[in-house]
C-alpha cells in the first residue's frame, strides 16, 4: 500500500514529521522558540505542507504567540508553574482514566514504542507531550524514507506503528490536555501550539482511518494535578 505513494505524499510526510518537531520544541520547556519569529513561520510552513489545515488555521501565521508576551523569563517562569508543577499536565497518563493496572502498564508501552525505533526518553517520562510529538515526527519521517527506498516491509512496519501509536496514546489524551491548556488565562501564549498539536494528531489519525480510544481521556474539568507516587516510579521503570 505505501510502496503506491508519490513523492508529493512522502512530502507531505516530511513536512508532517517537521510540524511535530517544531509543534514539540514550541511546547516544551525552553521558551525561546515560542519568541523566535522564524521558529513560528516555519511551523506554519511545515503545517501547510503537511495538509493540516485545521492545525494552521489554530496555529495561525504564528505570530500570535508572541503577541500575548515576549518575555523569555516570564514565559519560563509560567512553563514550570503549570506544566512542570502539574497543574496542566503535560503527560498521557495525567489526562486519561487510570486502569486497574495503575499508570505502569500504559508507560511501558508508550517507552515499547520508542524502542522499537532506538530512541529513548532522558530526563522526562516517556508520556511527556514533547516526548510523544517528536516520536511522531521520528516515525512519520522513517516512514517516508523507507517508501522512498522502496522497502515495502519497513513503510508498513513503520505505518502500524503510527496507526498504533494515534489509537492507543497520543490521539487519545491530547484533545483534553489541549483544552484544559486554553482554560488558563496565564497559558495563553502555549494555546495556538496546543491546539494546533491536537488539530495535527486529529488530522493524521484521519489521514490514516484511525479512531482513537478517546473515550479514556478524562474532560478537563474532572482532571486534578498530576501524577502520584506510583507514577514516579512507574516513569524511573520505564526509563531504565
């Protein structure tokens, strides 16, 4: 099936791989890429090309990031009070109904998927939104690589594993995690990113006619802070 895509759709995949990238670096800790104007353009240039319509139309040209404040300090500053800290979660199992299993199993399984494509999380659980974007970003370019060198096993491969990935975690949480980032009036410079992640993981669930498990999300009203004890623990197994 992949083996019959064009080179205009393994650049659509390349440019959906840059727009998860560039989606992950805006939304992590380091606030210099939401203030740097050419870090902004070249999302909004990645999500065209990537046939995210919706994503851009969140996103905008990306300068409405940086209209709100401009201040890497205070952006920081605001990062680590409600991401960091737990208050907006940025992580899978803080945006989902724990299973009777507790948040070990779905962590294992979230790190599986890096493995299985030699990378690992350092310094951060594997559930972390970064973490999971630019897992996206790494598959969907391996998967555009592997049509171009015409190995069919390797594309499918790869294509499961997106599939998979959409169904079972990211597509599952990040709708919820991105609305309870748009009810915080101090996260609004983070909300045409997080809205747009989520219009991104939508559109490429879509794409792939997938349906993810949405209904474990939990609505942003019912979420509390974040993680417990075991989930701590649960992130050191996973990382080891």
């Amino acid at each position: 099936m992949n083996a019959t895509l064009t080179a205009s759709d393994t650049g659509r995949l390349r440019a959906a791989a840059v727009a998860s990238a560039l989606l992950a670096r805006v939304l992590g800790p380091d606030p210099t890429a939401m203030v740097d104007p050419e870090i902004l353009d070249a999302v909004a240039v990645a999500l065209e090309g990537a046939g995210a319509e919706a994503a851009l139309a969140r996103f905008g040209n990306g300068r409405s990031l940086d209209e709100f404040i401009d201040d890497p300090a205070e952006l920081a500053g605001r990062w680590v009070r409600w991401f960091e800290l737990g208050r907006v979660a940025p992580y899978e199992a803080s945006n989902v109904l724990t299973a009777a299993g507790g948040v070990t199993p779905r962590l294992a399984d979230v790190a599986g998927f890096y493995r299985a494509f030699g990378l690992e999380v350092v310094d951060e659980r594997p559930d972390h939104v970064v973490a999971q974007l630019e897992f996206m970003a790494m598959a969907l370019m391996a998967e555009a690589e592997a049509i171009e060198a015409g190995d069919d096993e390797a594309a499918e491969a790869t294509s499961r594993a997106i599939r998979s990935f959409l169904r079972d975690h990211i597509g599952v949480w990040v709708d919820a995690w991105a609305a309870r980032v748009s009810g915080v009036d101090e996260l609004v410079p983070w909300v045409p990113a997080a809205s747009a992640a989520a219009e991104f993981v939508r559109a490429e669930a879509a794409r792939r006619n997938v349906i993810p498990l949405s209904e474990a999300a939990v609505l942003p009203a019912d979420a509390g802070l974040a993680y417990d004890e075991e989930a701590d623990m649960a992130c050191e197994d996973a990382l080891e």
